[in-house]
C-alpha cells in the first residue's frame, strides 16, 4: 500500500497501531474509526481487566492494582462487606459503567479451559462454548476475546499455563480450537488465537530463546494456529518469546511468510502484552498492534523519519486495525440467557470429566450413600486458573450444597458415619509461574497417611478428585484409591456435573487430552525444561506425550485419549476401502458398547508406518469420533484420511513428505488400548523412493536393493568395489554419482533407476 493512498495520515496510522489503553485500541473519530475493547478470556469475562481498562480510559489508572480496586473485586458480589467508603463509591461507579454497556447486566459466567474442553473430544461442545462466551462478550462490550483459543501444545506439564492448551496432540487441537474460533465468531465478536508460537512456559517467558527444530514447528506447534486460519480467526496473538533467535513480534517469516502468504491469514497480528522489544522492527516484520496502551508515538514518529520504519508496513498495519474496528465495534446493546450458558457450561464440564480408574465398579454411588468430602478446599472446586484466566463470578455453588442433594448425608472433613470417602486434591495453575516438580503438595501426603487407612479398616470407598492445572505424580497412592476422577478446573458447573458423575446420573465419557506420567523423570522434555537461564532446547524434537511414551516403552500412569466409562465399548473390526491408495482413503470402524447401560466413547483413529526413512513415531492420531450408544447397540463410523495424513515434514528439504509402502491403520479407545488394525498401501513416489538418488547405505544394508545392484554391475562389467568403498567411507553418496564415477552413461543409470524403483517396501 502506498502512503499517498491511505486514509490516514503518518500520525494517525502510528496512533492505530500502537495500543489506545491497557485493554484497548485507539480510535480516530474524525475517521469514524471506533476504539475497540479487548479482554481476556478463554474461560470467560476477566473482572480485574475490565474494570481496570475503565479505570484506564477515565484517566484513573493509578487505581489499577491498588487496595481499593482489589478490594472490589474480592467482595463485588458481596458489597457489604468492602471495607472503605472508597470501596463501596468505586464499586457503584463500575455497575454504572456496567450498565451503560449491559443494563440488565448478569455475572459473567466461568467456563473450562482449553485442558477440559480438550478431554471432551467432542467438537460440538467446544462450538457451543465458545457461543456463551461470544454471547457473554458482546454483552459487556468486548469486541475482542482475547485467547480464544490458546493453542500451544501440551509440551511440558509442568507449564503453569497447560491447562489454557488443548492437547500434546496436534490433530486433537487442530480439531477442536478452531470450533472455539466458530463459536465466538458467531456471536459477532473476535476471536483471538495465541500464543504465536511456541509459548509453553512461564520461566523467563519474556523473550526467552527456544531452540527448535524446524519439523517440530510444522508438525506440532504449527497445526492447531494454521486450523484457526482457516476457520477465519480475525486475530493472531504474537508470542513474547524468541525462536531460534528472532523474537515472535519481530520474526517476518513467522508473521508474513508462514501466518499470510502460506496460510492465507488477512486479519489483525497484535502483539502478547509487552511483547514488543523493538517497535520498528515489530511492525516491519508484520506485527501490527503493540499492546498495551497508551503508547507514546515517539519511538515510531522518530523511526519513520530516519527512514528505518517501511512506510508501507505502517500503512497496512494501521488499515488491518482500522478495517478490524469497523467489522467488530456496534451500538446497539446485548444480552445473553443466563440459563443457556449454564447449560452450556454444564454439558462441556460433564463431557470432559475423566473417570481415570473405577476398581472393581467403585462408582457409581448409590444416592442413598453417605460420603465423606476431605481435602485442602472443600468449600468450592477450583474453577479455572490464575492470572489472565481468572473469573470473578457469583455463579457457582458450594460442594456441600450440591453433594446433599445427591447423597443421603454429607459430612466435610470428618468420618461420620460415611460409606464412601471423597477427596478432592487442588493445584491451581497460574500465569507468570511453572511448577517445579510434578509431585503431590505434602499437605495431601499427611492427609493420605491419616485418612486412608482408617477408610480402609472400616471398608469405606475411598475415591479421589484431581482438580488439578495439570497432572500429578500419584505414587503409591494412586493403588490405595478405589477410583479416580479428573475434574481438571471444570468451570461453574462443574461442582453439579461431579456430583452426577458419582451417582450415575451422567456416564462419565472424557478422555485425557495429554499423557499422564507416572514419575517427572519419564517425561520427554524431563532435561529440557525450564532451560538453562534465557535458552531452552527442544531437545525431544517431535517426541512429545505419546509420541516419547510409545517410541521409549514407557508406561505412563494413564495414556493419551484413555478415559473410562460405566459401560464397556469393543472396536470390533476396522477395514480400508481399498489396499491401495495414493491420495486419499475412507476406513470404517465398528464399535459396539458390550455393557448394560448407555455410554459415549471415543473412537481414535492411528496412523504408523511401518518402514519409513524418516525417523517417525509409533503411531500418531490422525482422526477421532465420539459416539453415543445405548447398552448393545452397534455402530459404524467412517473416517476419510487424506494425503496430509500420511506425511512427515522433512527440514533437509523444507517440505512434505509422504513416503510410499506399507501403513497401519488401528483403531482404538487410547493410544495403549487398540483394539483392531488393518494394512493399506501407498503407492506414490517420494524423495525416498528407490531409484537413481537412492544412497549406497540403504542400498547395501536393503538385501533386495542390493541383489539388483550387483545384478547391474554384473551385466554391465562394472566394478562393484566402488560400492563397497562408498559403504565403508561415504555411504550416504547417491547411486547415481557412483555410476557417473564409473563412466555409466543417463540411459543406464536411468535403467538402474528403473528396477530399483519397482522394488517395494515390504
């Protein structure tokens, strides 16, 4: 875009793409450009940003952080108990700005986070999510919802925010997130998916170095932000840290040639807050809002007229702004059902809850039971994260409440005279903190040591709830316990959805979006996490989760996609419409629920290759199908699994691979638990294929590629000693130099080529 065509003047564009307030863009009104509200989040409306942004915009910013404000916030649905007339002016100043936007407004509801919605496998449950929380944000007038999704892999959970991300998987993520996209989008609202890229954790978070491998970006931490492109995300979050060595708000092959020109991408890039080191360059590479605001125009005024700042780079940034303002700011009021949303968050929390262990039928518990609730917190469950992902909300209920009215006696720390004991194990997770070990807190430790035994010498049923960031290390306990229940932070409803969970009421049906490790030291990223000072090695590559856990035999406590329910399902039969395939192929599974009442499962489509020439996984999943069935009822799913599938990214070309030869296609209910597989044939040529450029190492060390070679050497008197001295010296020499080396014409190196190539895989 030439500057003599834009709209706007050289200090209207640097005012458009600098950020207007700490939760907000400037507008220009002479323009008719409106400013816009930003706000996170994933879970729901985040309380302290907005009223902090209000504060902000009346030139009372110093409030934001103080005694006052937080006081507000910690007693907002309570307001007689603020402490200060301070307090309770500046809570009757913020419900009047509240009902300028909503004048009915309702609590802002807190929904599960991306670990949650992950477990719940199911696309249709995300979509619906992310609808409340596109209805909740036009509502207070946010146009754009910040972190919607996050989908940044599950690499290391020690990460204190894993629970915003969806999975360790990317065709699990690729699958899900981008509904949460759909959803909000439908509501009018902006979505926004971040972090881009590679943000997997807290330590040294601002513009630490991470080194990684080029096949790991594309097959891992690419896919699930190149999913929300193409389900039309209008924003892209930048990361704050570096990849290999250019940070992500400065890196222009991330921003433009990868996020534009590659994926298509036309809407807004804005940067993480304060993660703009350099606002020159920042812009240059194809950031185009520095966030947060105000920023002073200084930097890039002085920049433009040296002649560092592309003229060009600041007109397009300032126009993608301008046209996201004009798409996604409106004057008429909103409202939402506070009843709907509920639901909405009911069904996400009673589709994700994951029963991990359930011995010899522990649950369901009978309503006539009388149960014992211990733990650190008992009052109410963890809802949702720290930080950015807080929510501040009177729409939840208490633990007792909701368990005495599904259960004929409720005691709370203490025996009575219970027949099932309850605990509920909390670790929070927050932005800005990882944690240092994977282990139980020592409170729970010498809480097991005490109750424990004492249940069991009465016979009670001792079951246990992670409502958990992230996974733990369980230990020895993990036997002492007759089920165990993953509640991950299950949002408002989640209190109600365990309760139905434990008397039956719901068939529990989430399955883990990530692996569960036994021990911190099997981990993939154990070595490698946090890194040493301001640099972290990926020095797992593509192995992370399931990936590590199947290529290095180890057992995980609980698998990728294992979830239990109180039926049982059998994958029958799994068969390929054709063996053979070059592009694409349909395969078709069988599942029945052999057991006696009505359940979902999920069906989990892998792919292996059985002998690849790059170093691939065991097995990775490529499709997936939740499934609702009544006591014997059967049914059949088909799958299309397309090229893409099939491929691998090869970083010594810098591109797709898709190998020929044989592949196995498995179906199953975890990555542990397959149940049934079948064979299908690539027949497609790659780089890999035999032929001219084949090496002499995989030539010799093949016994049929060799047995053609020497027949070729034989028939037309050549010395095969050359092959032999390449194998000992230079085995990775191309056939076809060797050939040239021993005055081998194109026709008959073309004709080696030729049988070579016929020879397949086995």
């Amino acid at each position: 875009m030439n500057q003599s065509f834009s709209r706007f003047t050289v200090d209207e564009q640097i005012k458009l793409v600098n950020g207007g307030s700490f939760f907000g863009t400037a507008g220009i009104n002479e323009k008719d450009v409106k400013s816009m509200q930003f706000l996170d989040g994933g879970t729901g409306m985040n309380f302290e940003q907005l009223f902090g942004d209000m504060l902000s915009r009346e030139g009372r910013g110093d409030m934001i952080g103080g005694a006052v404000l937080r006081d507000v916030l910690a007693h907002f649905y309570e307001p007689e108990k603020l402490g200060s007339d301070e307090s309770r002016e500046l809570r009757k100043w913020i419900c009047e700005k509240l009902e300028e936007r909503f004048p009915d407004w309702i609590a802002p509801g807190c929904y599960p986070p991306g670990i949650l919605l992950g477990a719940t496998w199911s696309p249709e449950t995300v979509y619906e999510t992310g609808r409340a929380l596109g209805m909740e944000a036009r509502a207070y007038g946010v146009n754009v919802l910040l972190g919607t999704p996050n989908v940044n892999m599950h690499r290391d959970i020690r990460n204190g925010r894993l629970f915003e991300g969806y999975s360790e998987d990317p065709c699990l993520a690729s699958t899900l997130a981008p509904e949460m996209v759909k959803g909000v989008q439908s509501c009018g609202v902006s979505a926004n998916v971040k972090h881009f890229v590679a943000n997997h954790q807290e330590t040294n978070r601002l513009n630490v170095n991470e080194i990684i491998p080029q096949r790991a970006l594309n097959e891992l931490y690419y896919p699930g932000f190149k999913a929300c492109v193409k389900a039309g995300v209008s924003t892209v979050m930048s990361a704050y840290n570096q990849i290999n060595g250019v940070p992500c708000t400065e890196n222009r092959e991330l921003l433009c040639d990868i996020l534009r020109d590659d994926w298509g991408f036309d809407g807004l890039v804005m940067s993480d807050w304060g993660a703009v080191y350099n606002p020159t360059k920042a812009v240059n590479a194809g950031n185009d809002l520095a966030m947060p605001g105000p920023i002073a125009p200084d930097v890039l005024k002085e920049a433009y007229e040296k002649g560092e700042l592309s003229p060009e780079a600041l007109a397009v940034s300032a126009e993608r702004v301008a046209t996201l303002a004009e798409k996604y700011t409106w004057e008429e009021k909103y409202s939402f059902s506070r009843e709907e949303t509920d639901r909405i968050a009911y069904n996400a929390s009673a589709e994700g809850i994951i029963l991990l262990k359930n011995r010899n039928g522990a649950l369901p518990l009978d309503k006539g039971s009388k149960v014992a609730v211990f733990g650190e917190k008992t009052d109410y469950l963890l809802m949702c994260g720290e930080g950015s992902a807080g929510i501040n909300t009177d729409r939840k209920s208490k633990i007792s409440d909701v368990f005495a009215q599904s259960f004929a006696e409720v005691t709370v720390n203490s025996y009575g005279s219970a027949d099932a004991m309850v605990y509920i194990y909390n670790l929070p997770g927050q932005e800005g903190n990882d944690r240092a070990d994977i282990g139980l807190k020592m409170t729970a430790e010498v809480d097991f040591s005490r109750i424990i035994p004492e249940a069991e010498r009465v016979g009670m049923k001792k079951i246990l709830v992670l409502n958990v960031s992230s996974p733990v290390a369980l230990g020895e306990w993990e036997e002492r316990f007759d089920a165990v229940i993953c509640v991950f932070l299950p949002g408002m409803k989640g209190t109600q959805a365990l309760a139905d969970i434990l008397t039956g009421d719901i068939n529990p049906s989430g399955k883990l979006p990530l692996s569960w490790p036994a021990r911190i030291e099997d981990m993939p990223t154990f070595l490698n996490f946090p890194g040493d000072g301001m640099i972290v090695n990926y020095g797992e590559g593509i192995f992370i989760g399931y990936r590590w856990y199947d290529t290095r035999k180890i057992t995980p406590l609980y698998p990728f996609g294992h979830g239990l329910s109180y039926t049982d399902f059998e994958i029958t039969s799994i068969k390929a419409d054709t063996e053979r395939f070059s592009d694409s192929l349909k395969v078709t599974a069988i599942v029945k629920n052999t057991g006696a009442v009505k359940g979902k499962t999920v069906v989990q489509i892998y792919i292996s290759d059985e002998q690849s020439t790059l170093t691939k996984p065991v097995k990775e999943l490529k499709a997936f199908r939740k499934v609702e069935l009544d006591a014997g009822e059967i049914a059949e799913l088909e799958f299309t699994l397309n090229k893409h599938d099939f491929e691998s990214f090869d970083p010594n070309i810098n591109d797709w691979t898709f190998e020929e030869g044989w592949y196995t296609v498995s179906a199953g209910l975890s990555s542990a638990d397959i149940h049934k597989q079948c064979r299908v044939y690539a027949d497609v040529k790659s780089p890999y294929s035999y032929g001219r450029k084949t090496s002499v190492k995989v030539i010799v060390e093949n016994p049929q590629l060799k047995k053609t070679v020497e027949e070729f050497f034989a028939e037309y008197n050549l010395p095969y000693t050359a092959i032999l001295t390449s194998y000992e010296y230079t085995a990775q020499d191309k056939i076809e130099m060797i050939l040239k080396n021993v005055g081998c014409d194109e026709k008959a190196i073309d004709e080696l080529g030729a049988r070579l190539s016929l020879t397949e895989k086995q």
